[in-house]
C-alpha cells in the first residue's frame, strides 16, 4: 500500500515549497551572475558562497559591533568568504565552532580553542586545516554560542532575510543547536557579504529559513529587523530523505 500523502493540503504544501525554492534559485544565479559580471567574486561562482573582493574589510567591521566584543563562542560557517572572521575569532581569543561539511560524522562540528592550536591561526581556520587538527564535537559536547556568522547568497536589507546556495546545511546547523539549547532567540546571527549581495527588496523566504540580525559589507554595517522569530529547532517535515539518509545526527 502506498504511504505517499496526496491529499489536498499535502499538495498545497508542495506547490508552495516549490514556488519558493524556484524564487530562491531567481535570486541565487541573478546574484552569481552580478558578481562574476562586476569581477567581485572568481569565475566559478555560482554554486557556492561568493568568495567576494572585500571579505577583510567585511570582517573588520563585524569586529567592530559591540556583540562580537562581548561574544566569547562564535560559530561560523568554514566558506573562503568568511575566514577572515574565522581568523580574527582565535586571534582575539574567542572559542570557534566549525560545522564538519555535510555534517557528515556522527559529532558534526569541529572546535577551534586558540590556546590549544599549534598551528597558524590562518592555517587552522580553514576547512582543510581544521579537518586535520581540530577535534570534532556534539552538542553534548558544546558551549553555548554568542554569535553565529553565516555565508550568504543574497541578503533583505529591509528584514535580514537571507537565501543560501541552497544546500540547506546552515538552517539545519543552527537548528540543531538550538534544539540543543546552545542557540537562543538572543544569539546574534550576522554575515559578511559584498555590497552588490545586499538587495533592496522582499526575498522569498520558507519555515525553516532564519534571518540574519546584521549584514556586513565592507562598505557599511546594516542592522536588519526580521519579520518573524527563528525556527525553535529542526522542522522535521522540511528534511530531505538524502539528509536522513546522511547525517548522522538527525537519526
């Protein structure tokens, strides 16, 4: 017997998430495409999280917020966009929190504790040179987070929404971490991007979606006021099979 629902709110809600993922992927390949265009990212863009011209003078001005000066646990996502706001987190002292690509081991985040590392923050800070030196942990094994900083596609100047590559691995970190209770309402969420990433308009936007409180360019900082409060953990209903399937820590 088959299990497939095909009732009519069922359908809806497909329809819907279509829609949506179809508007995202508009946003995505208009923005690759602008910053390829521009030269503000390398051909080869699209696909990923820009690894866009500016991304020191983005961090720097992150660092100047007062809640990165008070945030003593930052997690942030290990693309080449954001390392230097990976880099200045260990120089400035502050325990870093990597998620392991595609969370794919069964504790999916690495720690970086700059009073242990051994090697060059600039070395340990990197996706490859974490996977090599950083022990990897769970949230069972965590601190409470201060501020996350995640990549970003395309970001809502008006309310911090924000469209991804479309992989959906950010949403499901955050979310599981605040299933954990080491994310709250109060953590600071940011992410540095290039100014031609920032858009002036509505974005589409789905359930599990969270937006961000600041987007850094390195022209400005913009402090974004979202529509709705972030998922309170994983909506189990939005997972894909392939990420049941693969991810250790949602079985």
């Amino acid at each position: 017997m088959s299990t497939t629902d095909s009732s009519p709110s069922s359908l809806h809600r497909s329809n819907s998430v279509t829609s949506i993922d179809d508007a995202k992927q508009s946003v995505r390949r208009r923005v690759w495409d602008l910053l390829e265009r521009e030269g503000a990212a390398p051909p080869g863009v699209h696909g990923h999280i820009p690894d866009f011209v500016g991304k020191e003078a983005a961090a720097a001005r992150l660092t100047e917020l007062d809640a990165w000066k008070q945030a003593r646990v930052i997690k942030c996502n290990p693309d080449r966009a954001q390392l230097p706001v990976r880099v200045r987190a260990l120089q400035e002292g502050k325990l870093l929190y990597m998620a392991v690509p595609r969370l794919a081991t069964p504790k999916p985040f690495y720690l970086l504790d700059p009073d242990d590392l051994e090697v060059p923050f600039e070395t340990a800070a990197t996706s490859t040179g974490a996977a090599e030196i950083a022990p990897r942990v769970g949230p069972d094994d965590m601190r409470p987070v201060d501020m996350i900083v995640c990549g970003s596609v395309a970001v809502s100047r008006r309310n911090g929404v924000r469209v991804g590559k479309g992989a959906g691995y950010s949403d499901l970190e955050i979310a599981l971490l605040t299933e954990a209770g080491l994310v709250t309402m109060d953590t600071v969420i940011a992410t540095t991007i290039h100014q031609s990433q920032l858009l002036d308009e509505e974005l589409p936007d789905a359930d599990h979606d969270f937006s961000v409180d600041y987007a850094i360019t390195p022209d400005e900082v913009v402090a974004c006021t979202p529509d709705r409060g972030r998922p309170s953990g994983i909506l189990r209903e939005s997972l894909r099979a392939d990420q049941l399937d693969d991810i250790p820590v949602l079985r």
